[in-house]
C-alpha cells in the first residue's frame, strides 16, 4: 500500500522542484506567484504552503494563510454612527483574532487547493489537509501563545460536486455559506477586436461604450513597466486606497510596495495600466495573465474622475479590449459591482465558502454573522448582447 503523507513549507522557496509541474494550469498556486504574495503580502497575513504525497510522489498541494484579524483592518472608515460603531465592535467579537485560511484573501476564485485524482481520492486528499490545519493550529499556539479562532475554506464554485461529498465537512460541522458572485465574460470566439464586441451589443449598449469613451476625453492610458511602477508606488498606493476603503468590510491592506512586487517576481504575467489627465496619475487597474484566462486584479482611481470620466467603467472596457487583442477565453471581474459588471457581458457564477469557528456558540453566529459581511446585494443582472 502506497504510503500517502502531508508535508507543510514555511517558505515558497522551499517547495519541491516537482510542485509547478502540478499546477501548470493555475498561477495563482505556481511558485512565482507564491513568491510574490509571500514578499508583498499584508502585514496581517503569513502563509504556509501544504504539499500531498503519494509515497514520495507530489500528488496534491494547498495554500494556506494565517490571517490576524482586528477592527481595524474589517472596518476601514473611522467616522460612523453609534448604530454601525455598536454593529462594527459586535461582528469584531466574532471573527477578531488568528483565524487559518485554506485559499488566498487576496483575490476571489477557486485558487485554494489541487490535487491529482488519478493519484489519491478526495476523501484521503482532504484528511491530510485537516491533520496539516490542526498542526499549524497547535504550533502558533505553542511557538507564538496565540489561538487560532476560526478555520475557512474559501471561494469555491457551487457547482464544485466534489466539494458537497467531503464527509470531514460534515464531521467538523463547517457552515457552507454562499457569498457574492464571481463575474465572469466569456470571449467570443468570433471577436477579434473590441469592434467585433461592440458590433454584438445592444443599441442602448453600444450608446453606452460610445458615451464612456467620449466622457473619457483627454484621460490617456499608457503601461507601466517596473520603474514606472517604482516611481508611482506611492500614488497607486493612494488610488488604492480609494477604492478599498469604500468596502463596508476588509480583511487587509496591501503594502505600498505590493504592485512593484508583483511585477519584479510575476514579470509579463503581471500587468499595470494607467490613466493619466494632464500628467497627473489618476486612476489604474492590475491584470495577472493566468494561461487563458485574464484575471483582473487591484485597481484605484481619484473619485471626481471616476464620475466625471466614467473611469471605471472605461476601465472594464480597456481589461475586454486587452483580453480580446491577446486571444484569451475569458476574462475574470471577480466579485462586487456586479451590476455594471453584468453590463458590459460579465455573468455571475455563484460561489461558496466552509468556515467554522473553534467556540462552540460563536460558531452558531457564523452564518448571520458572515451575512452581515456579505450581503445579497439586490441587483439586477444586465443582458446587453443581442439575442
């Protein structure tokens, strides 16, 4: 009987030669990609790396993060009501302290675990996992006194069979909780250029390209290539924090040096466009060129050109003419903005998430709790092609 085993890595630069070879499909598991979120990563976030053998074959790998949450990094605005403040110190109490992260907090997708069916089963795949998962727990506390509060298994696709089988699941009483949808444009294979797209919309969609484009008036966009990067740390930096700290809840915040990380370690497969209005940066938004889908990823903008310029907008415009110009099968919004998301083409596809906490009662709040997070935004799903 073929021995199977996990084996857990403090440092991406300690996984085995044999790991890329497995996860050629997904860069968000690929050693360089590890490398790059482990050097840019946010203060609150240490990751762990778990590598499943058959006998001494790799045959399953797994991220995992180390996530300290604290009210401050949930909840970024410090001017609120007495309502939200009460609110805000409430779910803090929940979810407050050291909890395991079996994915990445810092994009949305089914990037969390891989393993070769061919090799090992689900179920032994999974009890593995779990046994590295109470390690890491045990060692924290012993090594560093801290507890770790809650377990997560993040972003997986509802229509992942695999996942609604898992008996530990069950046994561990993990709370299946749905969250907000990942967006997702498949590309025609018949578009050939941004024009091809615009010709399959709608009139009023059209009208609505057309319009943005107009708005955009003198705002130029141009690449940035690694000193240009460098050089802009700071305001991208800024324009990034515009944008996240409109979020109701976050879980970090990247480093100012994340983007130039990024892109010294992802190289190509990392990408940065600009917006310049009279030499001033104003907005920008970061693509990861993930085999053939494009995954987008952080972006920022000043808010008076976001409104005035249509900026963001224009943004998911200029992420589809990429997408189209390079050949790739689809691009990945991720989630939020589902509605202007859904109107240049994007469809939701709903995800999930397991998570339990190690307190038996706060356990029972997970679920109303994580809906407060994650509300059901009532939107209305756009459908601009033509029938």
């Amino acid at each position: 009987m073929l021995l199977k085993t996990i084996q857990i890595y403090y440092s991406s630069e300690d996984l085995p030669a044999s790991w890329d070879e497995l996860v050629l499909h997904d860069i968000f598991l690929q050693s360089k990609y590890l490398n790059a979120l482990e050097k840019g990563a946010p203060e609150n976030i240490e990751l762990f790396y778990l590598g499943v053998f058959n006998d001494n074959i790799l045959v399953g790998v797994a991220l995992v993060q180390r996530v300290k949450l604290y009210l401050n990094d949930m909840f970024r605005k410090t001017q609120v009501s007495c309502v939200k403040e009460f609110f805000q110190k409430t779910v803090s109490k929940v979810l407050k302290g050291n909890i395991l992260v079996v994915g990445n907090l810092t994009h949305t997708g089914q990037h969390a675990l891989y393993f070769n069916e061919n090799n090992i089963t689900d179920a032994e795949y999974f009890e593995l996992v779990f046994k590295a998962l109470k390690t890491l727990k045990n060692e924290i506390k012993k090594k560093q006194g801290k507890t770790i509060r809650m377990i997560l298994l993040k972003d997986f696709f509802t229509k992942n069979s695999k996942l609604k089988r898992i008996k530990q699941f069950e046994k561990l009483n993990l709370h299946k909780v749905s969250v907000q949808p990942n967006m997702i444009l498949d590309l025609q294979r018949d578009w050939m250029s941004i024009e091809d797209y615009v010709s399959d919309l709608k009139k009023k969609y059209r009208d609505r390209y057309k319009r943005s484009k107009k708005k955009l008036a003198n705002i130029s966009s141009v690449e940035l290539d690694m000193d240009a990067i460098s050089s802009n740390n700071t305001q991208l930096h800024k324009l990034y924090l515009n944008v996240c700290n409109n979020a109701k809840f976050n879980s970090f915040i990247l480093p100012v040096n994340h983007f130039y990380t990024m892109k010294s370690c992802l190289g190509d497969a990392f990408k940065v466009f600009a917006y310049y209005f009279e030499g001033k940066l104003v907005g920008f938004y970061t693509l990861i060129l993930n085999n053939k889908h494009l995954e987008t990823y952080f972006l920022g903008y000043d808010s008076q050109h976001q409104y005035n310029n249509q900026l963001y907008l224009n943004m998911l415009y200029d992420m589809l003419k990429f997408g189209i110009d390079q050949q790739f099968s689809a691009i990945v919004y991720a989630r939020t903005a589902m509605a202007i998301k859904s109107s240049v083409g994007a469809k939701p596809h709903t995800m999930e998430m397991y998570m339990k906490h190690t307190n038996g009662f706060l356990n029972t709040l997970l679920r109303p709790v994580f809906g407060l997070m994650n509300p059901k935004n009532d939107w209305e799903e756009r459908h601009p092609f033509k029938q």
